[in-house]
C-alpha cells in the first residue's frame, strides 16, 4: 500500500444517493485494510438540533439557519481531519458540498492540515429514480419518524428544491474529481492519480445501486472434510451430493426466470460439484479457490500441531496476516477477492457464490462491514446458504439450513443486520 492520507469529499444535492456509495465505499476501503471511516454531516446536525428540520431549515437566504449548518459542518470537518491525522488513511466527509466556496474552503482546510482530497459527485437527473429515493429512504430517515409518509415526501422535495437554488456541479476548476453520473453509467474521473485513489476510482466505476440479492454458499461436505483435513481437492461425499441437489431446489425456488442468477463457483472440484445440478450457466474463478495452506495442504490440525508446532501456534497468534509456508494468508485472500467484490457489484442480478471457508467468511465479512481482524473469526458453516441483501443504510442477512450437517443453532460471529 502507499502512505496517502486522503479526505473523500462528497457532492450532489440530496437523494441521489450520496450517502449509499459513502457508505460502500468506506465499507470496500475497510475491507481492503485502509483504517476508513464516514463522517455524516446530517448525523451531526440531528446530534446537535435534533431531527425534524423542515425544509426552511436549508433555505439559502435563512442566515440564522446557515450559521448553524456551516458550524456544524465544520465540527465534523474537524473530526475528519483529527481521524486522518491520528491513525485514519482515509476520511470520508459525506455532505451535500453544492458550492465551489463551500468546496474551496474545505479543500484549503484539508490541505493545511496535510491531506489530499478527492471530491466524488452524485449526479442523477431522471425523476423517476430521484422519487423512489426519497419514497425508500428519505421519507424513513429520523428526520420525518412519526411523521405522514406523503407529508414527508412533499418536505423532502421542498429541501431539494432549496439545495437546488445555489447547486454548482464540480467542474475542472474544483481539482481532483470523480463524477457519477445516471446510477454510473457514466463515470469521469479527473487529475486521479496515485494508487489508493485509482483503486476508489475503480471501484465507483464496478459499484452499481442496483438492489439484489447475493447467496453465499460452501462446497457441500468434501471427502476431506469428513476426513478433518484442510485443503486438498477432493470430491464431495455422498452427504455433499445431497447439498448439490437441496442447493440447486432452493436456487429454483428463489429465482426469477427472467432474471437468473450470476453463479460463480472456484476452480475446484468441490464447488464445481456442487454447482452443478444449478440449472444455469457457471463462471469459475481462481480468485475463489480456498485460501492455499500450502505445506500444510492435506494435513489434520492434529499433524500439523506434530509436524509443524512453530507454525500452527503462529498462525494463532495472528490469524488474519499468518501466512502458510508456501502459501496464503487470510490477508492474501482479501486481496484477490477484490476482483470478484467488483464482478458482484456491477452485476444487476441476484448472485451466487459457491466456495470455500476462508473465502466465503471474507467475502461475508465485506457486505456485512466486518473488520479484517474479525474475517478469520465468522461463521461460514458448511450445508447453509447465507442470503445477503445490501440495502442504502445496510445488509439484512438471512440463513437457510439446507442439510444434515448445517447448524441449527445462532451463529458465533455474524448474523447481524449492518
């Protein structure tokens, strides 16, 4: 990784989904290793005045009420650059930003302070999209809780119009830029250099808000797991099978003919087994294959304590960066799975992931916004689907046990709704 300390600025008026691609990106940089964190402005002033601001509240001409905006932007301004400068390498200040003064200003502060800054826009004009946003997420924000959804409605499209009065899109002038336009069907990034950015830049290029289901499923029960040994390559047991098949019934049952799901499986026989009753085409990827143990590969946890005592107590010491000689590291698998985050992300499908442990509890570990300290820890049980549905504020989670072998009970780590 580079040493960049970045400051994403975020721009657009309101409900066109700033804080939803705020809130993955941070999610996606965490998830890479880069200490990220998000700083909402409208959190800060519901903290601060309390929520229930009509439209009036962010009237331009409104002195009263743009003291009291631009202080408490500023507070969480401050709070940016203090995480940045601390231990953060990546600030995120998501507010709607609609003036070139008001970026300028937080551009000169950011760059005294040291940091780089990236300014990332919205930009969506269909009605109809901007109507479902407010309708879905806007009218059941704390600002209109208990309040009628078409009262809420009327407010939220009064506040747009008072943004939209001194809106000034970013143009060339504003520096370093990505545009998102029209749900990213255009992107234009602009003066984008150095790794990290180009990394947020290709990320916002794959991320699509199209909401969509994602399955992630192990192999069913390998010869090796009924063994105890990790690694390997072997076919699945009988009880494996009968997971194939209850896989594929539940795929059938839970998918559109119109719209079939993205199935992707690993190069190994054991997903590829799996999979394959699914009556729709399969993608296998090597990025998926399970994490290498490399000298360790075929052994039980009980020859490896014999064998290779040094390496089985350093591997618990630090599970997340232990690398297996000759081999990976959960750390390593992260970062070939990037690919694979960016292939679900552009998909407008449902997705099926059929994989492996270490694989599938990173990939778990992204949608459901785990640290990478926590990813070697979840709960990947074999014979379970893991329905995941990101949504603009989170990830709703549900499980299906689909086999003997799939635990009945609640998980350890996991389970959540982020």
């Amino acid at each position: 990784m580079d040493n960049q300390k970045l400051v994403v600025v975020m721009v657009g008026l309101p409900a066109r989904g700033k804080t939803h691609v705020a809130r993955k990106l941070s999610r996606y940089l965490s998830w890479l290793g880069y200490r990220t964190r998000l700083f909402n402005v409208g959190s800060y002033r519901r903290a601060r005045l309390g929520p229930g601001q009509s439209a009036e509240f962010f009237d331009p001409t409104n002195e009263s009420a743009n003291e009291a905006r631009r202080a408490i932007s500023a507070e969480a301004l401050e709070d940016v650059l203090a995480f940045v400068g601390r231990e953060g390498r990546v600030g995120i200040f998501d507010a709607t930003n609609t003036t070139r003064d008001k970026r300028a200003l937080v551009e000169r502060r950011c760059r005294a302070a040291g940091f780089d800054v990236l300014f990332v826009e919205l930009v969506c004009d269909d009605p109809i999209v901007i109507e479902v946003n407010v309708r879905a997420t806007k009218t059941l924000s704390q600002d209109y809780e208990g309040v009628d959804p078409e009262q809420a409605t009327r407010d939220f499209r009064a506040r747009i119009e008072q943004y939209e009065r001194v809106y000034e899109p970013l143009d060339e002038s504003d520096g370093r830029f990505v545009k998102v336009m029209d749900l990213g069907q255009t992107v234009v990034a602009h003066r984008i250099h150095g790794y990290l950015e180009s990394r947020i830049v290709a990320f916002l290029l794959a991320s699509r808000p199209t909401r969509r289901v994602v399955w992630l499923s192990r192999h069913g029960e390998s010869r090796f797991n009924s063994q105890g040994r990790i690694g390997g390559d072997s076919e699945l047991t009988s009880a494996g099978q009968l997971y194939a098949e209850n896989l594929s019934r539940f795929v059938a049952q839970h998918s559109d003919a119109d719209a079939p799901p993205l199935v992707l499986t690993s190069t190994l026989r054991r997903t590829i087994q799996t999979a394959e009753p699914i009556p729709y085409p399969k993608t296998a990827l090597r990025a998926l294959d399970e994490l290498n143990a490399g000298v360790c590969d075929g052994l039980t946890y009980a020859q490896i304590v014999e064998r290779y005592p040094n390496e089985y107590t350093s591997r618990a010491e630090d599970k997340l960066r232990y690398r297996y000689p000759g081999g990976e590291s959960y750390e390593d698998v992260i970062q070939r799975l990037e690919s694979v985050i960016w292939e679900i992300e552009r998909s407008v499908r449902p997705v099926l992931v059929v994989a492996h442990q270490a694989v599938n509890r990173a990939l778990y570990a992204y949608f459901m916004d785990w640290s990478p300290e926590v990813c070697p820890h979840l709960d990947a049980p074999l014979h379970t689907v893991l329905e995941l549905s990101p949504q603009p504020y989170g990830c709703e989670e549900r499980r299906y046990p689909l086999g003997p072998l799939a635990p009945r009970g609640q998980p350890l780590l996991g389970g959540r709704q982020r």
